[in-house]
C-alpha cells in the first residue's frame, strides 16, 4: 500500500473502530457533572449562581431551557466561560491504554516506493495513525501525482537522507534527526536520496 494511496491507511484504522459521529452535548448533565466536580449541592450551587435551587434543578434535569441571562449566571457562579457550557470536557482519567511494537513486529504494507510498517496496530479509536516507512523511491517520477489526505502529518527521519516534495514549498533535503510537520491535505512525496534507502517515522492525526 503506497503513501500515495494513504486515505487506506487512515480507512484500516477506522474500520477497526474509529468513528467521526459525536455524541451531542446534554447541557443539564454537564452542569451537574460541574457541580458535583466541585462537591457542591444543589443549595450551594444555587447560592454561587444566584439562581433558584428549582430552576437550577429543572435546567439538570432538561426540564427547562436557560435562558441566556441564566447562562451568563450559570457561568460566572461555576467559574467557568459561558462557550465551555457547551463542550465536552476533556477526559482527566487515565484509561490504562497502551500498545507496544516491538521492531520489525508491526504490520507491513509494502509498495514499490515505500514500505510501511504499522505501529500500535493493537489499539483501535486512535487519534493518530503512527507507522515507520522504509523510502525505496529515488525519484518524484515513481510517484503517480501528489499524495493528498484530511489531517496533518509529522515527518521524522531515522535513517538516511530524503528530500521532501510539498505543493507549496521548494523540495527540502532532510537527514537523520531532521523532522517536518505539515498541512497534509497540501501535495507531498518523499523519495531517499542516500545510498540506501532511507526510514522516517510518520505520525497522522486523524480527522
């Protein structure tokens, strides 16, 4: 499977369970789910916000709509900004997930211009698409266009020199320890300009 053809790549790890559907928010659990982070009771998050425990209890419970005068109250009494009423917040709990490869074990996708090897190929739901490629390309001509995909790339090289192509920029040669982060739905290619081919590490955030 070629870079070239990298929407596959970001498909496999989606297909094994990633998901682009978000959940919609319920603004009466995420202001309890604030209150109680704060030990607070329904009287004490009252007397912050200067609303009525039974409005305050109807807005938890989804039996009314705030209006945006009680919005502005409900934020200021929680300490929060009235936009982070509306977003999820950021999981603060360590889920225990963690994938190891060991070298030369994760998953390999050979083409005639690169070979990819997956990594962390046991964890599903991943936010990023990490996998360590062998260059054997030598030239932009191998190459059928630009490679193009949704998201953004991290480019680290291993082993070698390569010289990376980009739509936007002039060709720049790169060697062990030199890295790029990039815009990846802008055209890119790499080819090895060492001796032997060359290996770099790539890292996709998935979108």
């Amino acid at each position: 499977m070629d870079h070239g053809q990298e929407p596959s790549l970001i498909r496999l790890a989606r297909e094994s369970g990633e998901s682009d559907v978000v959940a919609p928010l319920d603004l009466g659990q995420r202001v309890r789910d604030i209150r109680m982070g704060r030990d607070w009771t329904l009287e004490q998050a009252a007397q912050q916000t200067g609303l009525a425990r039974s409005t305050l209890s109807k807005i938890e419970n989804g039996l009314m709509s705030p209006t945006y005068d009680a919005l502005k109250k409900l934020a200021t009494g929680l300490e929060i900004s009235v936009p982070q009423l509306f977003t999820p917040p950021n999981s603060r709990d360590a889920n225990g997930r963690l994938a190891t490869t060991k070298a030369g074990e994760g998953t390999s996708h050979p083409t005639t211009t690169y070979e990819h090897e997956m990594l962390a190929g046991a964890l599903t739901k991943k936010a990023m698409l990490p996998y360590r490629s062998r260059v054997r390309a030598r030239s932009i001509d191998e190459f059928e266009g630009w490679v193009r995909h949704d998201g953004e790339e991290f480019l680290l090289v291993l082993t070698g020199v390569i010289k990376l192509y980009t739509e936007f920029y002039e060709p720049i040669e790169m060697a062990r320890g030199d890295s790029a982060y990039y815009d990846a739905t802008m055209g890119h290619n790499v080819i090895s300009v060492s001796q032997d081919d060359a290996t770099i590490l790539w890292v996709t955030l998935m979108t």
